[in-house]
C-alpha cells in the first residue's frame, strides 16, 4: 500500500538559519528530509507516519568537508560517492569509503548522506559501525546554538538518540589519529552487493612491541543499535595475539552482543559469525 502524497507537507527553507527556527517554533512538527533514501523507501510502503518535512539537501554549507591538521570535519549532507571521492578519507579512513562503497547501488550513493544514515538510526546501517571505529563526535545545531558530543553513546535505543526536537545533525567530525592502525571492514549479505548486512564488523587496532596497545570494535545488526564493543576491547589491550587471545576475546564478544532472530538471518548465525569475524581481524592484525 503507497503512501497518500497529498497527506504530506515537504517546504524547503531559505537557508539553515530558517530551518532552525521552523523546529524551534514547533517542536516535533518538523523533520529532516535531506536525500530521502530510507524515507522514500516508507512513504511507497505506505509506512511513512510522520507528514510534515523541511527539505535540507540545498543547504550547501551541510555539504562541505574541511580538512585541518588533526580532523577531516564533513557536513551532514556529504554523500556516500563524496566520502569516495575525498583523497584524505581514501588514504586516512579506508574502511569509511569502503562502508560508503557497499551501500546501496550508485544512485543510492548519490543521494544518500551520511547525516542521514546516522539519524535514520538502523542498526544494519552501513556507514555508523566505521565512524564509530574513528571516535567520530558530531554536532548538533539549534537556534540557541551548536554543540559537539561523542558518537558514541548518541543512540540509547532503537530509532532513540540524544537529540532534541530543535536540533539538526549538522556536521561529523573525525580526529586524524588512523594513519598508524590496521582498518577493517566486513559486511556480511546475502548478496555482495546493494544487500543489508546480516552481520557487520569494523575495527581498527594499533600495536607496539607486538602487543595490541588500542583497539575499537564495532558491530552492527547484532544489538538494537550498532554497538561499540567496549569490555572485547578492554579485554585485548596491552595483550599479545595469541590463541589464547583471540579465544577469549570470542567469548567475550559473544556476552556483548543480543542479536535476534529476524527475516535476513537468526541470532545462532550472527553470533558465530559475528565471533569469526573478530578472529579474522586478530589474525590480520597480528600480521599487519
């Protein structure tokens, strides 16, 4: 069943300074409608719920990304064949363009952003699990003014963020600390391509001496959110790469996921897999 299109109310603001004001004056009235990839995807099934939007996708000051000596910042409008195309992000954040790489087909890469995948908040998205693996911050704009928070602990829940009704994810930032790591990226479909992960691992790990001195780990489609593995990374730092390692750090990712049984897969296969996944990054950073 499509969505009824006269239902629904899409107005496109002067500039950003006016689309802050139209969520601070009627709060929770107002959406985002930036490429509309996920939102389109709704309003054909018919599962649209919220009617009224602010079109965002002309407000080019959300689409830059500037480089300085320790972040690449990117608007929250920056695309997925823009993440591609960026010298830095290719020799810096590998495993960013790589997720960006893997999302949908090109027209989906055109049009899709990175805010949006973000605020669309689906644990299967592409693009969270690498930005969490980067310690990405992001920033937050309303009327009263902006602030940067961690990406880590923005969402709570399913589809729940700290964000409020007035706010506009406006840009994501990135610190320049990956050139010395071993990235990695594992999305796991049904198909190779334009398919949603079943089970997705990125990670980046940093050694010296032979011993692993940091590590970040994030999964996605294993919890209601993407998770940042915190206690598996704990349990690696200052350890050497061992069987024994990689045995515990199995177990302990496993205590760390709650994975469901759903339509794509069910939560035996995507805990093992998610399990041999970590293995596989050990094993390659061991080498690296």
């Amino acid at each position: 069943m499509r969505g009824y299109v006269p239902k629904y109310q899409l107005t496109t603001p002067a500039s950003l300074a006016e689309a802050l004001a139209m969520l601070a004056n009627e709060p929770g009235v107002w959406k985002p409608f930036a490429g509309g990839t996920d939102l389109m995807v709704l309003l054909e099934s018919g599962n649209l719920k919220h009617h009224n939007y602010i079109n965002i996708w002309h407000l080019h000051e959300l689409r830059q990304i500037e480089v300085s000596e320790q972040h690449i910042t990117l608007g929250a409008l920056t695309t997925y064949s823009d993440i591609q195309q960026h010298p830095v992000l290719r020799d810096e954040f590998p495993i960013l363009c790589q997720a960006a790489s893997e999302t949908g087909g090109l027209a989906i890469q055109n049009r899709g952003t990175l805010g949006g995948n973000i605020i669309n908040a689906s644990p299967a998205a592409d693009s969270p699990p690498a930005l969490l693996a980067y310690d990405a911050e992001i920033e937050l704009t309303s009327e009263s003014g902006t602030r940067w928070i961690p990406y880590h602990g923005f969402h709570t829940g399913y589809k729940t963020m700290l964000m409020g009704s007035d706010e506009l994810l406006t840009r994501i930032r990135l610190p320049r600390e990956s050139t010395n790591c071993y990235h990695y990226y594992r999305k796991v479909g049904t198909r190779k391509a334009q398919a949603i992960s079943k089970v997705c691992l990125a990670a980046v790990g940093w050694k010296r001496d032979h011993r692993i001195s940091d590590v970040r780990i994030v999964l996605g489609s294993v919890a209601p959110i993407v998770i940042r593995c915190v206690h598996t990374e704990d349990t690696l730092r200052d350890k050497a790469i061992s069987p024994e390692t990689i045995k515990l750090a199995r177990e302990c990712l496993i205590n760390e996921i709650t994975p469901i049984d759903d339509i794509r897969s069910t939560a035996s296969y995507r805990q093992r897999v998610a399990a041999n996944l970590l293995t596989d990054f050990l094993e390659k950073l061991q080498i690296d």
